[in-house]
C-alpha cells in the first residue's frame, strides 16, 4: 500500500522544487558553512529546504538535504497528508487519525541472528 506520491528523495525534492521551496547551495565549504546555513534555515519561519552540492573535494552527486520539514505543506507531503494544511494543530490532528488506522506488528523473539554476534577484527 503506498501511502505516498514520491518514491524516493529526488521525487520529493523535484516537488517541493516545483513549489520554490527548495533552494539549491554550491561549492561550499564542508567545515565552515554547513553548520551555519543549517542553524539559520531551521531557524527562519517557514524556511526553504536547502539542498548543499557540489563540495570542493568530492565527486558529485555527494549532497546535504537540510531543513527537509521547514514548512506545513513539506511536512504534509512528506507523510502523505494533504498539502494544503494552514495550521499545526490541522497537522497534530491528521497525525492523530493516522495512528488511529495503524496496524501495529507485533515484535518477533529470535534466540540468534546477526544482533548477537560480536566480532573482533585487527590487532
């Protein structure tokens, strides 16, 4: 059952891009700049995702998505609620009846399995 209109994270930054709230960061500075532009956009109301590319140093296609949640429509898309949401209690409710319909599965007890190995390795 798909819940959601994308399939992947270049599905879903090609929409939110479709509606300007993407904005796309080249050639920065690993070190110094990511730190900052990911404090300012989580802080800005209502803030674009910020998509960071092309770092001096590495290969392309090497990229940061920040601020993936900044807004209630990305937040609304992204759970595949209705991307016209104005409030965040509209949103608080949308979560509430989703978790009303989950199916929950119950946990399966193992006695082995790759969780319980230890393995040491070198000197």
């Amino acid at each position: 059952m798909k819940r959601t209109e994308f399939d992947d994270l270049r599905q879903w930054l090609a929409r939110a891009s479709e509606w300007g709230e993407v904005r796309t960061v080249k050639g920065i500075d690993l070190e110094e700049d990511v730190g900052r532009i990911a404090e300012i956009s989580a802080r800005t109301k209502d803030g674009p995702a910020v998509l960071l590319d092309e770092f001096p140093g590495y290969p392309p296609g090497f990229r940061i998505l920040l601020n993936p949640y900044g807004t209630l429509k990305r937040i609304a898309y992204t759970f595949g609620f209705p991307t016209n949401v104005t409030e965040p209690n509209e949103l608080a409710s949308l979560f509430r009846e989703h978790k009303q319909k989950l199916e929950l599965i119950p946990p399966q007890y193992v006695d082995s399995g790759p969780v319980f190995q230890n393995r040491f390795t070198g000197d």
